[in-house]
C-alpha cells in the first residue's frame, strides 16, 4: 500500500475512472491507462473505428476535471492560427492585440487529428513539447495542467494526412478503445441519451488536485534494477529484427514516468517490472518504423514490443 502522500493520488484516480464509467463502459484498461497518462503530464492519441467512443471519453474525462475544456475540430481547411491565435488590430485602441486560439486550455480535443494538413498539425508540436506557443515572435506559455486528448481513424484515408514521426514522438501513448463487450454495449442502449447523460459528469478534481498528483508520481521509487530492465528494452527496439528505427531517448523517460504513475494508479509507491511491461506497447509501438520486410509480413509495432517483452529477462525483487 503507498504511503499516505501517495495516498490520495491512488483515490483520485479510483473517483476519475468511476466518474467516468458511468458514461462509458467495458474499457476500463482504456480508462486507467489515459488517467495514468494524465498524471505523467504527458498526451495521448486514441487510434480506433468510427462510433467506439473515443471523442465520448475524451469530453467525459475533461467534464470530470474542473479544468478550462478546448476542442479543436481538425479539418483540411483548419489553419495553425485557428490554434494558436492571432494578433487583429483593434481600432478603438489602435493597437494590435492579441487573440488566443483554442489551444488556450487545460484539456485540449484534438478531434480527428489526421484531417488537418502536415502545416497545422505542426501547430502543436511546441504546445505539446515545451507547453508554450510563438506567434509573431512572441512566446506565449500555456496554463497547468495541460493535456491534448487527440482522437483518428486508422482505417480512412480520402481527405486525411498521416501523422509525422515527430508529432506521433510528442504522445506519449496511442491506444484503442474497441468494441465493448456484449453487457456494455447493452448498457449502452438502455442507458439515457449520452448527450444528457454527460451533462450530468459533474468535476471531482481540480487544476491543484492534479497538479499534486503529478508531482507524487513524480516521487515515485524505480529501482535501479528496474531502470535497466526499462532501458533494455528501449535499446533492443534499435537493433531488432524488422525495425528500421527504434526508440528514442524520448521515448524511455516517457516509458519510465507512465511506469511511475501505473504504479501509484495501483496504490503502490514503487515501480515493478509489470509496470513496464504494461506501458511499453502503448508507449513504444507508434514511435517504431518498420523496414521494408517488417512491413510486408504485416507484422505491428505493438507486437514486435510484445516480442521483445518476452525475449528480454525480467528482474527479480
């Protein structure tokens, strides 16, 4: 069990994920690895088919948190200051001001990612790396915490541009919701109509609360016998088999922070190889490029991850 600091993280993160299956259910390994993200001040990018609930999860999950809410609709036509923000000349001042686009939030739905041009998703890449955007020359830093839920299809491709390596580096996760089971899609259909139904997610956190949070999974213990297990398995995915590029040094602080907030998500204040194990397909798969034979036996980033999962030894306590 944590420590009483530790404490009240763990809660916190019990109260979000009921809150939030009360609007979506039957992917709660879903829902405890986006709040873990949430903790690890990191974002993620849910990859699935039309109609699963991925955009319902992300509006859930910002209803849950007392925090400033912006969706930005990704569309072909969408320009990088319909993000960011631009400078208009106000007459009655005579002055040029400045007007904050929609990444000006806490909780940020990017929707639909991949329908916006190479040009506007770039819009991102300092928001979500440094928290901070320059416009004009200007640098304007963005509020804490700060969040981007981004939402694609994998499947369509008329009217989308594929993400580029480095905007896929800046998630630190990609995962998919699925179809829900039997019960929960029933539930689903016996439940009230989910626009009324989210109205009524009423907020159990706050920007502080948050904050702390991430702070605590910040303290969390990792071994150095864990480390290297970590590590190991980042540098494998540089020399393997059917990879042509592997991880980055981005890529294991990332793995090594998810790992700590797993843990305190599980009311522990220490690190396990478990941990690793669970977050690194979500946090390596979408930053490996495949080689031309990788690529032609159809083979996946999430399952060369799983391979190496089980090629390398796992430490013993």
């Amino acid at each position: 069990m944590a420590e009483n600091k530790y404490r009240s993280t763990y809660e916190l993160g019990i109260q979000i994920k009921a809150n939030i299956e009360k609007i979506i259910t039957g992917v709660g390994d879903s829902v405890e690895l986006v709040i873990a993200v949430l903790f690890s001040k990191g974002h993620v990018l849910i990859e699935d088919l039309p109609g699963t609930g991925k955009t319902t999860l992300a509006r859930t999950l910002a209803a849950t948190l007392d925090c400033s809410f912006g969706r930005i609709q990704f569309t072909p036509d969408l320009m990088p200051s319909d993000i960011t923000g631009l400078y208009f000349y106000n007459q009655k001042s005579s002055e040029f001001e400045f007007h904050r686009g929609p990444i000006f939030g806490q909780v940020i739905l990017a929707d639909e990612i991949n329908r916006a041009t190479p040009r506007t998703q770039s819009a991102l890449l300092e928001a979500m790396q440094e928290q901070q955007v320059t416009v004009e020359g200007v640098t304007w830093k963005l509020p804490e915490p700060f969040m981007v839920i981004a939402t694609q299809n994998p499947l369509e491709l008329e009217g989308t541009f594929p993400l580029p390596e480095a905007q896929l580096d800046r998630f630190m996760v990609r995962c998919s919701l699925g179809y829900p089971s039997f019960e929960s899609e029933l539930h689903v259909l016996n439940s009230v109509a989910s626009e009324l139904a989210l109205a009524s997610v009423h907020p159990i956190a706050t920007a502080e609360d948050l904050i702390q949070a991430q702070e605590h999974v910040n303290q969390v213990e990792v071994e150095e016998t864990v480390s290297r297990y970590l590590l190991e398995i980042v540098r494998t995915t540089r020399a393997y088999d059917g990879i042509e590029i592997g991880a980055s040094t981005r890529s294991a602080l990332a793995l090594h922070r998810l790992s700590q907030a797993i843990a305190i998500v599980n009311d522990r204040d220490f690190v396990i190889p478990d941990d690793v194990k669970k977050a690194a397909p979500s946090v390596l798969a979408h930053r490996l490029l495949l080689d031309a034979q990788g690529r032609m036996t159809g083979g996946s980033g999430v399952e060369v991850v799983q391979n190496i999962l089980t090629e390398i030894p796992v430490p013993v306590r």
